[in-house]
C-alpha cells in the first residue's frame, strides 16, 4: 500500500519499502526478550527471532532491496547486552546477508540500545546516534525529538495499535503505521513494532505524547492516518480522531 510517493507499507507485514533508497526500514525488534523473561522465571515459546525473520524474508520476496534500516531497539534489555541478544543478533545478521542479499545493514539506536556497539562489529553494519538522513529522508526512534529535518520523517518506539470492537463488545488490538504530517509540513510515518511480544500501544484509547514526544507540539495524533495490518493485507481506518469514537 502506498503511503507517500516511494513509500510503501507492504501488505500484511509491518515493513516499509522505501524505493528511492531501495531499503526496507522496520523497527523495534527487541531480540533476546525471551532470555531476559526466563532469567526472570517467567519461560516464554523462542518465537520472536523466528517471525523477524520470516516477516523480513517476505518482504524483501516483494522489495529486492539491498539495505535495511533498523529503527531503533534491536535489543531488550537497557543495562547490558544479554547473550541472547548478541546470539540472536549474529543469526540475524548472517540471515540478511546470506539468505536476502542485504549489502548493508543501518541500525538506529534506540532507547533500548545501550552497549549495541558490542553487538554490531560485523561489516556492513552501520550504527547511528538517534537519528540517520539520507537522501530527504530522516529515521529517528522517537523517545527523544528529533535534532534534524527531512520532506519524509520514519519513526518507531510508539509500537502504533488501534483496538476496535466487534457487534458483541469483543476487542481486537490491530497493529498500524500512521501516516500524516508534522506541523512543519514534513511527512511522517510511525513504523509498527516487528517484535512478536510487542503488542502495541492503543493510539485510538491512550495517550501518547509521554512516550513519543513529537506528538506533544509538532504533530496531531488525531489527524494521522491510521494503516492496519490484516492478513495478507493493509487496511486503512481513517484517522485515529475518527476512531477514539469507536466504543464496544
């Protein structure tokens, strides 16, 4: 689904292709959070690296793209670097090169991301402090506001939901992006969290100005567009003002 011109949500998947740079860009991975939830007696499924990368593999079968932009929080854990981390990170990183052809790996810290320079040695991985622009374009992970400006500003962090209702009052939490525009007429897109645990935050219930301060003064949450990830496809639900009316 196309979002702006050369940037496309592909269908179904919590990816975005970004054509003038031929890169995919996604965010907020959190690898090694099932090591880190068993050091902590709570013993999770290993999922969470197994879906990135059949999610990445799918998209790429659409993209063919020869970069991938890593939003910020490849890691979970803030005070160290778990070995399931680094361990899941290393798999990651040859399944990218080898298996997708990705030359080039670009990972934008985080607030996650503490002590990732241990974890990103390889070649062909650059690693960037809170923001990265190329080309009009401009990837920050969103904690903090950005220091720089692009025509097209990506995001993450927010891990985007909207939780709608069926006719029996059943709710259903849907991961989105959101689309819309900074007051300074810049485009901007919020990426969805790729992690399998990350559920997301419901933008059409919560408050979100605490955990992405750009929606604070520089953007209206409630004019962004919401984008949901269906089976197979992406779905626009209008705006997320439209849909904080939603009640079961």
């Amino acid at each position: 689904m196309r979002i702006f011109e050369g940037v496309e949500a592909l269908d179904g998947l919590p990816v975005l292709h970004i054509r003038d740079l031929n890169a995919l860009a996604c965010s907020d991975l959190h690898l090694g959070y099932e090591g880190r939830m068993a050091d902590r007696g709570a013993f999770l499924p290993k999922v969470n690296l197994r879906h990135i990368k059949d999610i990445l593999r799918r998209a790429n079968e659409k993209a063919h793209a020869d970069v991938i932009i890593i939003n910020g929080d490849v890691k979970n854990e803030f005070s160290t670097v778990h070995t399931d981390e680094l361990n899941e990170f290393i798999e990651l990183a040859g399944f990218l090169a080898k298996d997708l052809g990705i030359s080039k790996i670009i990972v934008v810290k985080g607030n996650h991301d503490n002590f990732i320079n241990r974890m990103t040695w390889r070649e062909g991985i650059e690693v960037h402090e809170q923001e990265f622009l190329a080309d009009g374009f401009l990837f920050f992970h969103g904690e903090k506001l950005p220091r720089s400006h692009a025509e097209t500003m990506v995001m993450g962090h927010l891990h985007p939901a909207i939780t709608v209702y069926d006719d029996v009052g059943a709710r259903e939490k849907l991961r989105c992006f959101l689309s819309g525009s900074t007051a300074g007429g810049s485009r901007l897109v919020v990426l969805p969290a790729i992690s399998y645990f990350a559920e997301g935050v419901s933008v059409n219930l919560e408050g979100v100005s605490g955990i992405a301060p750009i929606f604070k003064r520089h953007a209206d949450i409630d004019k962004m567009k919401a984008l949901c990830i269906g089976e197979g496809e992406t779905l626009g639900f209008g705006s997320v003002g439209e849909l904080k009316g939603i009640e079961n």
